[in-house]
C-alpha cells in the first residue's frame, strides 16, 4: 500500500487523532483486555494520547480502539478526559444510541484466519492489496482519496462521509458494505460488512494489535496510517447510494423485466450452465435470497481479468454483470452471455421446455377446474366461441427477459 500521503507511517498518536476528529468532539477510548475492559471519553487529545500509551505497554491489552462516529457529548460526564481501569457492570459504553453524526465510512479487509490469532506476513500482504483493490475501483466511481489504515492483521480504507444517525444513513452504509463484500471477498480475504453500526469502535493507529501469542509466524504488530490525502472531499449521499445499487435486488430484476415477458417458468440450473460453457466460477456465497458466483475470467472484455458476476435469486431471475465502470458497472448483461454461449439448437430447446412447462400448467389447472368447479379465470370468448389460450403465469418465475430470450 503506498505511502502517498502527508502523513508520515511513524506519525504519533496525537497527529493521527488529530487526522480522524475534529477539535473539541468528544472521543472514546475503549481498551479491550483478557477479562476486562478500560475506557475512558475525552475531548483533550494530548491527554487522550498520553493514556493510550500507557495502556500500550500493557501485554494484555489485546487491542485499543476510538469510536469514529461523532458522540453525545454528555458522555464526556461519564469519565471525563481520564480512563478507568476494569469496567464494571454498571458502567457503561458508547452505543449506537449516544452517536449524533456520521463521519466516517470504514471499510476493514482482514485476512481469512482461525479466530484469535495474528496474521501472517503473508496473510498480512494478500489484505493490503486488496485494499488497493478495492480503493482503485471505488475512485473509478468517483470517490475521493481515502485515509489508508493497517489494523496490524489487515487493511483499513476510511472515506469521510456527512451523514445523520437515522435508519436510513444506517442502511445506505450497510448496503455499501455488502456490496464490497459480495464484490470482493474471496477465500483468502474478507471486507467486514457489520462495520454500518453507528457506534462501532475502530482500531486507534499506532497501537499494538495483540492477538493470540506473539510467534515467529504469526507477530503481533504496530497499527499505523500508511497515507493521508491532503485534503478530504465529503463522498456525497449520491455516490454513497451509486456504490449501494452496483449489485441489483431480485425485486429490481423483476421490476425491470417488461411485463409482456414474465411469466416464463426457468427450466435453467445456472451452475450447471455455467460450467457446461466452460465459464469457471472463482467462488460462490450467498446473496440476498439467492447466490452469486463471481467468474475467475470476465467474459465480457479482455481489458482486465476480474469483476464478473452471476447471480441468480430465489425468485429464479438471473442477473450478470462487472462491477468494473468500463464493462458495464453493474449493467445486466445476462442476455448477452447468454447469446455469447448457447447454440441455436440450445435456444430452441429451452424454447420447447417453456412451451411444454406452460401447457402442463394449463393442463393442470382445467383438471382442477373440472374437479372443483371452479372455472379458470379466462372466460373471455374469441370468434367462433373458441376461449384464447390461458397465459401461463408463475409469481416465482423467472421472465423471459432475464433468460435473455
């Protein structure tokens, strides 16, 4: 990860709190030990430096961590620019309740790893490349700089953002991590996406990261900036909710297919297509109410490598695209691919199923109507007293649109 910006890596605790808060907000300390818990509020940030340290040198401090969002300055009451050792009960933590503004949008990439333990060096590298990863794309969506962040395991990318605490600021940044997730997790790394709670703690740089024993192969380490951008541009609500809608919702599929088209039972099992087409999948997970499969090769350019996806949702609709800007962005291109791969003999015959699937459909309901007495509900005559054919229509089907015919 460059060190691009103005911000030294070995800057000291109180010039990196300075570059997350503003002067005078009130700020939580919260260190997090083997079987307690210290913290501490404070709008004095030499003091609040000063302390930190201290808790430093402590071996089991396994971490010491700020709230970003900006708190209730009531709270400063509790305990007031000092930290008090071993929490009890009855004392209390910044919740997501006492946060009054968002400031930030923080996005952590952590190295997949067994729970509690350090990372790697390798582990460690494979999350700091991700990051750059991740910040190239958000800039091609018009993001600014962000602030580069090594938790000591993995990578931070920090946005600054202008939000009220509210349900729906809470959801925009909850669909903006999910997004980043489903787009660029894979086995190996991991974007965290239950960071959207206003409330959330978030390592204070230049403190240690103590997880598990200190070993040869898994060191704990020194959290740190690696850069600052000289100036920080407020990401807008409007590319916020642009980053938000990169990936569809199953009820967007289907809202966006013409109403002439739905209807069309699927007769299509997308893993086995894909891979009788020879379109190899790099890893699958879980997506809303369905899956996505993100493609080890973009099939539509040979400009870059990455990006594409699958998905198919509960409802049957199936939606492909690339999340990179010059491959579409999060256009649907399922019936591209699909005209891509399938021969006119295959067309043909999903054609034929389709015919098939809705005659059975008709079949069924006239045996029913005969059972129950119950008429179908086309009563409509044509010319001659012949009925017109009944529609086949299926709620949870998929339409023809998005089967790309």
């Amino acid at each position: 990860m460059p060190d691009d910006g103005h911000l030294p890596p070995a800057s000291s605790i109180t010039s990196i709190l300075e570059v997350l808060f503003d002067p005078g907000k009130v700020i939580e300390v919260r260190a997090l030990a083997e079987s307690c818990t210290h913290s501490g509020y404070f709008t004095d940030i030499t003091t609040l430096a000063r302390c930190a340290e201290a808790l430093d040198t402590d071996p089991a401090v396994h971490g010491i961590y700020v709230t970003l969002n900006e708190v209730n300055p009531a709270l400063l009451a509790r305990r007031a620019n000092r930290i008090k050792m071993h929490l009890s009960r009855s004392d209390s933590t910044t919740g997501d309740t006492d946060i009054t503004r968002r400031r930030w949008l923080p996005i952590d990439i952590d190295p997949v790893r067994p729970g509690g333990v350090s990372s790697t060096d390798s582990e460690h590298d494979r999350a700091l490349e991700k990051a750059e990863e991740i910040a190239g794309w958000l800039t091609a969506l018009g993001f600014p700089q962000p602030v580069r962040g090594d938790s000591g395991n993995g990578a931070h990318l920090l946005y600054r953002i202008d939000l009220p605490h509210d349900e729906p600021s809470k959801n925009l940044i909850q669909q903006c991590l999910v997004t980043l997730d489903v787009l660029f997790s894979d086995p190996l790394v991991s974007v965290d996406p239950a960071n959207y709670n206003a409330g959330r703690i978030w390592k204070l740089y230049g403190t240690m990261a103590r997880k598990g024993d200190n070993t040869a192969e898994r060191m704990h380490r020194r959290s740190r900036l690696f850069s600052v951008p000289d100036s920080f541009p407020i990401v807008t609500t409007e590319q916020l909710g642009n980053l938000a809608l990169q990936l569809p919702t199953g009820a967007q599929v289907q809202a966006d297919t013409p109403v002439e088209m739905k209807g069309y039972k699927n007769i299509l099992d997308l893993p086995d297509w894909l891979n009788g087409h020879g379109i190899l999948v790099k890893s699958e997970k879980p997506y809303q109410d369905g899956r996505i499969y993100l493609l080890d090769t973009c099939p539509f350019s040979a400009a870059h490598k990455d990006g594409a996806y699958v998905i198919r949702f509960a409802s049957g609709a199936v939606f492909a695209g690339c999340h990179h800007a010059s491959c579409g962005g999060g256009k649907q291109r399922w019936k591209e691919l699909r005209e891509k791969y399938e021969t006119p003999g295959e067309r043909q015959q999903q054609q034929e199923q389709r015919i098939n699937a809705g005659k059975k459909k008709r079949a069924k309901a006239k045996t029913t109507a005969e059972r129950t007495g119950i008429p179908t509900q086309s009563t409509n005559k044509l010319p001659g007293g012949l009925c017109p054919p009944v529609p086949y229509t299926d709620s949870t089907s998929e339409s023809r649109f998005s089967l790309g015919q």
